[in-house]
C-alpha cells in the first residue's frame, strides 16, 4: 500500500515539525492536575518513554498557569497549553514558553490581537479544535445538527479571524464522536485549506471501544492521505493511547517504533497458557524502543513456520516448548513457567544487542 500525503504547511513546535511532508506527530493529553507541576511532569515523562512526541496539558485557572514555565523548562517533549476563553491564561501559556495553545479566536473577543502579536513575537502556533458538541448556534440552525458542514464552517471561521490578521502558524482539529461524521468532515476540510490537521475521535470510549472507533476513523483518513498529528483519545490511562496510535501508524505502513509483536489466536489445539505469555512479553516490550518482530505461538510444529520472519519467538506444546531466532529452533524447554522464564532471558540478550548496535550506528 503505498499512501501518498497531503501536502500541508509547515510549522514549528519546538523541536517538531508538524506538517509539510513530515512525519506523523502522535500526541496525547495529561489528565493529571496542571496545578500540580510534579504529577503532570512524572505523567508526561512516562508519555515521553511511551513514545509520545507532543503533549497538552489544561490550563483552567491562573494556579494552573503559574506552572506552565516549569513544565516546559522541564518536560522532555513540546507541550502544548488547552485553554477555553480565557485570553489572559493564553497570554500566559505564551509567555511561559509552550509551543502551542489549543484556543479559539471566536471565543475570547475583543482579545484576539493581542494574543495573535503575542503569539507571532513568541514563534508559538495556535490549535484551532472545533468539536460536534461546540458548533454555534446559528450553523446548527443552518446546516440542521453538528454535521459535517457545521463542524467545517465553524473551524474556517475562527482560521480567517487569524488570516485576516496574517498569521498562519496554525493546525485545526474538527472532532466527533461519530466516526462516519469525523471522517466525512476531514475529507471536507482538507479539501478547504491546507492547514496541518490533527485527527482523532472524540469521546471514543474505553480501551477497546475506543482504540476501534480511533482505528476505524483515523486508519481510513491516514490511508487517504489525511493527517498531520493525531491522539486516539481512551478514557484509560494516557499512556495507553501510545500503544493504540503508534501500532495504527505501523499497520498503515506510515511510522515504526520500537518492537512488534505478533501471537496466535487460541484454539483448542492450544496447550499451553497462551494468553497469559502473550500479555507478559507485551507488558515486557512496552518501553522497548529496539526496532525487533516478537512472536508468541500456541503451536510447536507450525508456530515457528508460520512466525518465520519473527527476529524471535516462543512456541509451545503439551509437554514443551521452543524458543526460536527467524524461524530457527534455539532452545526446547519443559513447563510452561520455565518456558516464558527463559524466552524472557533470550529476548533481553537480543534487545541489548540491537539497541547497542543502534547506538553504534548512530555514532
């Protein structure tokens, strides 16, 4: 599949780019207390090591505000400051030396020059966020709901209150919880500016409900070429949304990081506590950044055959198991604990061995 981008702008977001051809940026929102500069920091520092590139934090108050120097002095990855109507919260996130603030212009009146010069002086890009539940009035009137056509007239209003001020240093998200409507209204936009896009459905749901409603929309409009950045937004834990978002990019074909991990279904030919292996060595990779295909296999005759590529695995019987390197048998062991024990074992050598060649490419 070879998918062929959008062309957008380009802006900076610290060390970022987001847009004009650069790669995908995955993103993701602490919940943690902004006021509390320590928390949010911890949580965005286990982001960080989940593989997230840019990070929003709320800013609901001025407490929250005075926080925001030591958070991106401190954080390891660009932070972007999420503010509703307040101008002076946006001047302050500005000021404190975020690369972004997530605001719209329509909604902090007679304020909008002085947050856009700021914003300018500072080289600090606006997020433009228009979601199926704030459509104004008057477009719900006109268009008859939250449509597509609501949502895309709303968000092309605040950007030409920015453009007829010249700036240009902006990306838009147009959100719903309606899959069909988040991508109905993405394709509209697209085809309406070229402004970076961040993609993601709102109010998705929990871990599973939420990571298919995010595969579903986010998967058709990256493989149309459609995104810049993108959160699959969980009601979980952040940090899992990494896991969701960067195996969506990886399946597209888009961006790779760190290990892949392929296991079989069970069936009844299962002999082994297959389920139980496969979560062990997911939740051993989820911080390993080494570039290596993982496999877990119920069955010992076809598992190393049919996970042949793997760069290692675990197959396993009644009575024993193997562990394998591309497709190759290197150790037979009994009992399903000793198995997991020393795949375990075998899997750290191989790890280490990439990372220090990674490390030594790089030098």
């Amino acid at each position: 599949m070879n998918i062929i981008r959008k062309h957008t702008r380009a802006l900076r977001a610290g060390s970022l780019q987001i847009g004009g051809n650069a790669p995908i940026v995955v993103q993701s929102m602490t919940n943690t207390d902004t006021r509390d500069a320590e928390a949010t920091l911890a949580q965005i520092q286990r982001l960080a090591a989940a593989g997230c590139e840019l990070v929003r934090v709320a800013v609901p108050d001025d407490q929250a505000a005075s926080k925001l120097r030591t958070i991106a002095d401190r954080s390891p990855i660009p932070v972007l400051a999420d503010i509703h109507f307040d101008y002076r919260l946006a001047l302050k996130a500005i000021e404190s030396g975020l690369v972004g603030i997530r605001i719209n212009p329509g909604n902090i009146g007679p304020h909008v020059d002085t947050v856009v010069d700021a914003a300018k002086a500072a080289g600090c890009f606006i997020r433009i966020g228009v979601n199926s539940g704030s459509v104004e009035k008057s477009l719900l009137e006109k268009f008859g709901g939250p449509t597509p056509e609501a949502m895309v007239e709303s968000a092309l209003r605040h950007v030409r209150m920015l453009e007829k001020r010249n700036f240009h240093d902006m990306k838009i998200s147009i959100k719903s919880s309606s899959v069909p409507n988040t991508i109905d209204a993405y394709r509209i936009l697209s085809q309406a500016c070229d402004y970076p896009l961040h993609l993601g459905v709102t109010e998705a749901g929990g871990p599973v409900r939420g990571a298919v409603k995010s595969a579903a929309g986010l998967g058709i409009l990256l493989a149309e070429g459609i995104g810049d950045t993108i959160r699959v937004s969980l009601t979980a834990d952040p940090e899992e949304e990494m896991t969701v978002a960067w195996e969506l990019l990886r399946c597209l074909g888009l961006r790779s990081r760190g290990p892949e991990l392929i296991s079989c279904p069970t069936c009844g030919r299962t002999e082994i506590q297959l389920i139980q292996m496969a979560e062990a060595v997911e939740q051993r990779l989820r911080f390993e950044t080494a570039p290596i295909k993982v496999a877990v296999m119920g069955c010992v005759v076809n598992g190393p055959g049919e996970a042949k590529g793997a760069d290692i695995g675990l197959a396993g019987g009644r009575d024993k198991g193997v562990i394998f390197r591309k497709g190759e048998v290197i150790r037979t062991v009994r009992g399903c604990d000793a198995l997991l024990a020393a795949f375990m074992e075998e899997l750290d050598i191989l790890c280490r061995e990439r990372t220090e060649a990674e490390k030594q490419s790089r030098s």
